[in-house]
C-alpha cells in the first residue's frame, strides 16, 4: 500500500506541469476565439455593405471579404490545433495515473503523447501568427 501511495504522490507531483500547461492553453483558446468573433463579425457589416454599395467600392470590400475568410480559415485550425494539444496533454496525465495505479510502465506513451501535445500547440501558435500577420498586412483597416 505505501508503494502505491508513493507512486500515486510522484505521479501528482509530475501532473502539476501538464496542467499548469492545460491553463495556458486555455488562455490561447480564449484569445482565438475573441479573435474569431471579432473577425466574423467585421465579415458580417462588410456583407452587408455589400449589399448597398456603388460598384466602385465593390471590388474593395471583396478583397477584404478574402481576406477575412482566409483569416477565419486560419484561426479555425488554429483553434483545433490547441483544442488537440489540450487533450493530448490530458491523456497525458491520464496515462501517467493509469500507469501508476495499473503497474504498467508507460513511459514511452506519456512522451509520445506530450511530444504530439507540443506538436499540436507549435502549430497553433505558428498559425496564430501568420493570422497576425494577414490582420496587419491587409488594407481593410476603415472602420466605417
């Protein structure tokens, strides 16, 4: 029984990590997700200028219409890349406490898992940035 409990105060000990992990990206998520808003909702008055506009400011608001679909394209994925990080992290922890109360040496599991976990989250900010990068460079910045 003490083993046990040792094994089970180590595993605890090592979870701390991942789940301070888990809140950061739980920040990441919300930030993308306030950008996703604000992104959808720029797309939904530039359609409905759209609507009423002379030709003249037609072709502009379509480029931007591009542009924003491209942005929400790349937050999207953004986002799944950090949601899969989160549960990769999760099972992380998971199979570390499976491993202790089972016995099993799982081991190359949890690495695997957390080198996916850091994979996933790589991407997302990767993603995030060029999101960044299209926000800034493109010329839709009237807020009419």
């Amino acid at each position: 029984m003490e083993a046990h409990l040792t094994d089970v105060t180590r595993v605890i000990q090592l979870a701390v990590a991942p789940v301070f992990l888990l809140t950061s990206v739980a920040a990441i998520i919300g930030a993308l997700n306030t950008r996703l808003g604000r992104i959808v909702d720029r797309r939904r008055v530039l359609q409905e200028r759209l609507r009423g506009c002379a030709e003249a400011d037609e072709r502009d608001y379509r480029a931007e219409l591009l542009v924003l679909s491209s942005r929400i394209r790349i937050t999207y994925f953004s986002i799944l890349a950090a949601v899969l990080s989160a549960l990769l992290v999760c099972l992380v922890v998971a199979a570390a406490f499976v491993g202790a109360l089972v016995g099993v040496d799982l081991y190359k599991t949890v690495a695997v898992l957390f080198i996916l976990a850091m994979g996933s989250l790589v991407a997302c900010l990767g993603m995030f940035l060029r999101e960044v990068f299209l926000a800034v460079a493109s010329k839709g910045h009237d807020r009419r």
